[in-house]
C-alpha cells in the first residue's frame, strides 16, 4: 500500500483550471482565491511532482508536453472526488443544493421557460444552474465532472452516458408564406427538397448535422450563410431567402409573429431525441430520473400541421 500523496486535490483543481483558461488570474477567479495564493499551491504541486506543468510570462501560459498528459490524468481524479461529495449530499437529501446542468441551444429557450415553474414545485430546495452551449463543449464538461447532466439530442456524438429519454423531437419544413412547398397540405417527403435552396446552422450545432443529413439525402443545395440560433433562420427565411428545417419543439416560439409556411415531413420522419444524460454510475441517477420526469411532463406538445401531437417517450435509460 502506498504511502500519503505528496499533493492535494485542491491544487489540483487549480492546475486543471490554469489549463483550462490558460491564465493564473481567470483560474484563480473561477477558484474564489487569490491569484497569488492559487501561483504557490501550483508552484508547490510542480514541486512535489518533480516537474514543470506550465511554461509562463507576462503574456501567456502554456501547457509543458508532461503537464498536458499529467492534467488529463488529474481531470478523472477530480471528477471521482466530486462524485464522492455528491454521493455524500445524496445520501443526506438528493434533493437539496445547487446542481449544474448543460442544455443545448436549439433546447434551452423553449423548454426551460415553461418547466422552470414544475421544477421548482418539485424540487424546492433544489437549485439548479443552467448552461447553454454547443454539445461538443457540454460534453467535454460533464466528462470533466463540471456538469452534473446535460439535456442535448441523443442522435449527436455523446460517447459514454446513461440518459433517460425527454421527447422525440420531429423535423418541420419552414418555408416563405407562397412558397411552391407550401402550396400543398400534408406532410411533405423529403425528397421533394431536392434542388432547394437551404438554409442551417452554423459548424458545433448538433441540429445542424442533422439537418445536413437530411438535406444532403435529398440533395438540397445549402446556401452560404450560415445561423448562430433558430430564429436567425426562421426571420431569414421569413424574409424569403430560402428554406430550413425547424425542430418541432421550436415552431410554437419562432412561428409566433414571422411570415412562415410551415409543413411536417412524411414518414419515415426525420426527428431528434431529446434526453438528459450523465456520467455512468453517478450517484445522482435517481434524482435525475425524478428531474426527467418532471421535463418531460413539463415538455410542450405543439401542434405541427399535418402531424398529430407525438406521444411522450417513455424509453427507459441505457
């Protein structure tokens, strides 16, 4: 059996954050200490390991070779010992405290709104903080342990998660008021997109991969101009210059006012699925089995013309 570590968790964590932010200072904000008090529990930890993590001057900071492969050696560690601290807390009250969630941008302004208020009845003591960005960088968080879970489309690149299913979220065509598309009732195959000018998301948004799929397939031409959210997409298109894909979930907030056309596609329809996810084995899986629950009863089931509301998916998590 080896004897005590010549280094603590607490240093650590702040290695990993100078890592992370490339600066002492904003590491040391991100800690709540000073910045000189974060410099010396590094420079200590360099010291009992015997080697220089970081290169440093006035102007920047930058991983050595061996401090890169010793921080993606630490990051598991710190992750274990903040599962350590959650299994504590929920064993007292899995209901109390602040959780950190991540939710994907194409999700967060139209389900949040209207669950905030069920989550708050059903977990009053809870206080949950949110984070909005791309799933890439949500999912890189919560392997780090700095998110709890995350609400993202399970059809993106998660790697290893449970999750537990919210909503099947299916693709609605958005085309200009007078459109040809919109000439006609019913859900639309998709190949009849072929030749249309499309409009998508920027690079990092996981709808937008999805979409490109099934643009791609029907051999739709993707015009230049590229969105940074869905209601840049939807006004642009209002405004006629061409046509998109909307996840259903969207269409209530982003229809509201703009000129748009709106058809549901034909089966086989294109569709995402929405789920929270987390780390395997997290001692919060119970309580976050509880926070699906109220998501999804909390989830809006908007009417989509040509499509009956979809039912609420029940699929049990992996």
């Amino acid at each position: 059996m080896s004897g005590p570590h010549p280094f603590t968790l607490r240093q650590l964590q702040y290695a990993a954050a100078v890592a992370d932010l490339a600066s002492f200072t904003r590491a040391a904000e991100r800690c709540h200490v000073s910045q000189p008090s974060l410099s010396a529990q590094v420079a200590e930890l360099e010291g009992s390991l015997g080697v220089r993590l970081f290169e440093r001057d006035r102007r920047r900071v930058v991983l050595t070779p061996a401090g890169s492969e010793l921080i993606a050696r630490a990051r598991p560690l710190r992750g274990g010992a903040d599962e350590l601290v959650a299994a504590a807390r929920q064993t007292h009250d899995p209901r109390h405290g602040t959780h950190r969630r991540g939710v994907i941008p194409t999700v967060s302004p139209y389900l949040l709104p209207r669950a905030s208020p069920a989550l708050r009845r059903a977990f009053p003591r809870l206080t949950l903080r949110w984070t909005e960005d791309k799933t890439s960088t949500l999912v890189g968080r919560l392997a780090r342990g700095e998110l709890e879970a995350c609400l993202l489309a399970l059809e993106a690149d998660l790697g290893e998660v449970e999750h537990e299913v919210i909503a099947r979220d299916p693709f609605v065509l958005a085309t200009p008021r007078g459109h040809p598309l919109a000439a006609t009732r019913g859900p639309m195959p998709a190949g009849a997109l072929r030749g249309e000018s499309v409009l998508l998301l920027d690079d990092g948004h996981c709808f937008r991969e999805q979409a490109l799929a099934v643009c791609g397939a029907a051999r739709a031409r993707e015009l230049e101009f590229r969105a940074t959210s869905l209601t840049t997409l939807a006004q642009m298109v209002a405004s006629g210059m061409g046509v998109t894909l909307l996840p259903a979930l969207a269409v209530p907030t982003e229809a509201r006012g703009a000129r748009l056309a709106l058809r549901a596609l034909a089966e086989p329809a294109p569709h995402r699925t929405v789920a929270l996810v987390w780390r395997p084995r997290s001692p919060l899986a119970p309580s976050l089995r509880r926070l699906a629950g109220v998501l999804r009863d909390a989830y809006p089931r908007a009417a989509i013309p040509g499509r009956r509301r979809p039912p609420s998916s029940r699929k049990p998590a992996t």
